[in-house]
C-alpha cells in the first residue's frame, strides 16, 4: 500500500488532525490578540505564550509512559477534553494567572494528541514510506494552522463566539478518531541520546536546532501579539500570520527534497540568509500591502522550514538505533528554545520596541547561515549513502517523536 493510499483508508485520522490544527492556530493568535487588548501586561502575556510550549515539552516527554497505562484512546478522549476545556476556561476567568495555567494544560494536551495520531500511524505503516506518511501528517496539521489563521475574521475577539468555535472544532476532531477500530499500538521505550552525546556529534545540528526553534516560538507565541502592538486590525493580523504560516507550509517541501540532493549546510545556509534578509525587509516596510504580504510569506517559507533540514542533517550524522533515541533530545532542545523565545521577545519589545522584532529575527537567522555556510567550506560532506529522508516537520511543535525512519545513517 502507498503512503497515499493508506492516507486515504485512514481519513478519519487526518481529518481529525486538520481539525486539531485549526483550533490550534486559532487559539494561538486569538489569545494573542486579546490578552494585548485586555491590557495584560508584557510579561504576563510573555509567560502566558511560553507556558503552552512548556506544557507541550512535557507532554511530549511523559505521553509513551501515560498511554501505556491507560491506553491511547481513553487518552486521546481525556486530553481531547481537556483542550476543549481550556479554551472555554480563557473566555470565562479573563485573567492572566488562569490563562498563563489553561495554556500550559493545553499545550501538554495537544502533545499528547499528536503522540497518540504518530503511534497509530507507526501501527499501520512500514519503513518503505514511513517518511512520506509523516510528510502528510505534518503537512495537514500546517495546513490546518494555516486555515486557523484565516477563520479569525469570522469572530470578534471580546466575544465568546471564537472561543466556543475552537472548543466544538476540537471536540468534532475527536469523534471521528475515539470512534475507529484500530487497536492500541505498542510504543517501544530506548534510552535517550543525551545533549551533550548529540552536541558531540553535530555542533551545527544541535545550535542550529536551538536558535531556529527560538525565532519559531517567537512567530508562533507572539506574531499576533507583535501585530496588534504595531496597529494592525483583526484582519492585518490574520492575514499576517496566515502569509508565515502559509509560506512555512508551501516551501518546505521543494526545500527538503533540495537538501537530499546537495550538502544540507548549503540549503540551511542559504534558507537562512534569504530568512534573514526578508525578515530585514519586512522591518523596512511602513505599508501593509500585498507586496508585505508575499515578503511575510517568503519569510515563513524559509524560516519556518529549516527545523526540517536541520532535523535531517542531524539524523545524517546519527547511527540508524540512534535516531528514534535521539529524537526526544532533538524535542527537548527544541521545547527549551521555544520556551525562552515568547519571553526574550517581551525584553526586546521593552528595550528597542515591537516594531524591529524582525530586526531581532534577521540578525538572529543571519547566525545560523554563517556558521553553516562556514562549516561547508571548512568540513568535508558526508557522503551520500549516510544522508537520510528530510521529512516535513511542524517547527515549533515537534512531529516524529514516535515516528522515525531507520534509515542508513553515520556519525560525524
């Protein structure tokens, strides 16, 4: 069976997460949008955009063990309920302290989703297409962030209409999944390739991981946040983080599929400078039009889709029984970066103000492309036969933690 095929015998599942990838980006902006119109304060709202990657590092960590022990429907309808919950809780108790707490159950409770939806994939695939069944995986939840974006102009923020949509859109994706037949899947336990091991063997990998995971939780914690500061209206907004989101899920797959062709320093490099130079012009720019628009999704292409290849290029560099072990590290990594990224922005607003956070993001990507381009002219490519299946991964929500190819692979 093709990785479509079976795509298709399991559409309840995808259609679930799609689901679960609208209320997703929905909620994220909303909260955004409306904590900077309540007047919470910067840190507040600083926290309150770090404690859902707090809760979805978390989550990801402690799902394989809680889903063992009840099992992955029972745990799926659970956290499902839970994300139903929360969304509800920030229209009800509008205060910062209940919303700073919802978010972080919210994000443990959509980690653990995306746990439970990669161990039924693992379940019904094989390693022949496994990395082409994760492909469609994480490219339907960022279609659905995407679409989220967009259904924003359907609400106002101060009522409860937005708030009550995302809730029964969660609850609608949980329907279709709670109701299928398939058995729990059995999650193996392997012990855990430390930081220090992985920095070990790809220093790229591990500082590349970081700073891209870091402008990521920024973009997704405080992109609505930085637009309502800078006067955009309801729909600026939407169509802003739609434009990133839209763009991070258009390029990443040309940008992979280059980076299995040629030396991924190259692709990372470059994506990170042509990142880092129209983040530079959208810094410029004193008009919102749709030349803006098509610079933000620029941006978001090649921003946004070098979690993927850095991913990759860290695999490459690992034995084949080492990259599920690794994979957790790689989350971790990720999660922490993704974590400080929503409160350093909130430092950075207060010194130099919100409208030069892409001045923030273009020196920051800039980094990233120096140093692997640096690399590239200083260290020999591994070759070919140890490079592994770029697969397209959500950035600031790690995919793949259960679902990994063993493909052939080696140290630095």
């Amino acid at each position: 069976m093709s990785a479509f095929r079976l795509a298709i015998s399991i559409w309840p599942l995808f259609f679930g997460l799609a689901l679960i990838g609208i209320s997703i980006g929905m909620q994220g902006s909303l909260l955004g949008i409306r904590a900077e119109l309540e007047g919470f304060n910067d840190f507040l709202i600083g926290f309150l955009m770090s404690a859902y990657f707090g809760g979805f590092l978390l989550g990801s960590l402690l799902a394989p063990k809680h889903i063992k022990r009840v099992g992955h429907i029972r745990i799926f309808g659970a956290l499902s309920a839970i994300a139903s919950i929360t969304i509800l809780a920030h229209a009800i108790f509008v205060n910062p302290w209940v919303w700073i707490l919802m978010r972080f159950l919210s994000g443990f409770a959509f980690s653990t989703i995306y746990v439970v939806a990669e161990s039924w994939l693992n379940s019904a695939t094989n390693q022949s297409y496994r990395g082409q069944v994760l492909s469609i995986y994480a490219t339907t939840l960022l279609s659905g962030i995407c679409i989220g974006q967009f259904l924003l102009t359907f609400g106002d923020p101060y009522k409860l209409d937005l708030f009550i949509s995302i809730s029964l859109i969660i609850s609608i994706a949980a329907i279709p999944i709670l109701l299928s037949g398939v058995k729990s899947p059995f999650l193996e336990e392997s012990s855990r390739i430390t930081i220090w091991i992985l920095w070990k063997k790809t220093k790229v990998g591990v500082i590349a991981i970081a700073l891209s995971q870091w402008v990521s939780g920024i973009i997704f914690g405080m992109g609505a946040v930085y637009a309502i500061k800078n006067g955009y209206d309801q729909n600026q907004v939407a169509y802003f983080m739609g434009a990133i989101m839209m763009g991070g899920m258009i390029i990443q797959w040309p940008l992979g599929k280059l980076s299995d062709k040629f030396d991924r320093r190259w692709i990372i490099g470059l994506s990170s400078i042509l990142a880092s130079i129209f983040a530079f012009l959208i810094f410029s720019m004193t008009t919102v039009n749709h030349v803006y628009y098509l610079t933000t999704f620029l941006f978001g292409g090649f921003a946004l889709s070098l979690y993927s290849i850095i991913v990759a290029f860290t695999n490459d560099h690992l034995k084949p029984d080492e990259i599920t072990s690794a994979s957790g590290t790689i989350i971790l990594i990720g999660g922490i970066a993704s974590m400080i990224g929503p409160i350093s922005a909130v430092f950075w607003f207060n010194i130099f103000g919100p409208e030069s956070l892409f001045l923030l993001f273009s020196c920051s990507l800039i980094g990233i492309g120096l140093i692997s381009i640096v690399r590239v002219l200083t260290i020999p490519a591994l070759p070919k036969r140890y490079k592994v299946e770029s697969i397209i991964q959500v950035a600031p929500n790690p995919v793949g933690t259960i679902l990994n190819q063993d493909n052939e692979s080696s140290k630095n």
